[in-house]
C-alpha cells in the first residue's frame, strides 16, 4: 500500500486545491454581482441608467413605462417564400396506415 508521504497522491492534492480555488473564485464573483444587483435595487435603478447617470429619473421611469413606437417590421423585410431551396422538392403527402396492407386502394 501506498504511504501519504509518498507523494503519489500530490496530484490529486493539487487537482483538488486548483478545483477549490476555481470554484473559490466563481462564488467570489457571483457574490460580487449579487451585491451590484442588491445595489440596483436598492437605488430603483436598472442597469442603463446607473451607467449613464440619467439625471431625470422620476420624469421618465425606464421600469414599468409603456415600449415606444417599433422601428422596424421584422415580418415585412423577408417573404416566406424565398425560404424555400430550389433543389427541395416539397414534402409529400404522409401514408395512410391502410396503404401499407392493402395498398392505394382504400
């Protein structure tokens, strides 16, 4: 058997303190940005206007004001139509249970 002293099992040990520091580091950073959103809420402000310091906040709310008019009608830039390949041949009707048994006939 294996003794600990050994170093047989320093690569694990190692694996194992990189992996800590990884997982460390990821909850570091999600506490972070947990904090900058408790921040956000706490000032009744979204993200856009903390990073462009908008100054008229209580005249023109961002959180629950109606969308403004839409710029562009997605559906209208493309026909369906031109979707369609030229070399895919339309799919055809499926069969009906009965055909496969006694044929087209019923």
């Amino acid at each position: 058997m294996l003794d600990v002293s050994s170093g047989a099992l320093q690569p694990l040990f190692w694996a194992l303190i990189g992996f800590g520091s990884l997982a460390g580091l990821a909850a570091l950073l999600g506490g972070v940005l947990w904090t900058y959103h408790a921040f956000l809420i706490a000032t009744k402000r979204t993200t856009k206007e903390f990073q462009k310091s908008i100054k008229n906040i209580d005249e023109e709310p961002t959180l629950c004001a109606s969308r403004g008019p839409r710029l562009f009608d997605p559906s209208s830039l493309v026909d369906p139509r031109d979707l369609i390949r030229p070399d895919e041949a339309p799919a055809g009707d499926p069969p009906v249970f009965c055909s496969v048994c006694w044929g087209d006939d019923y």
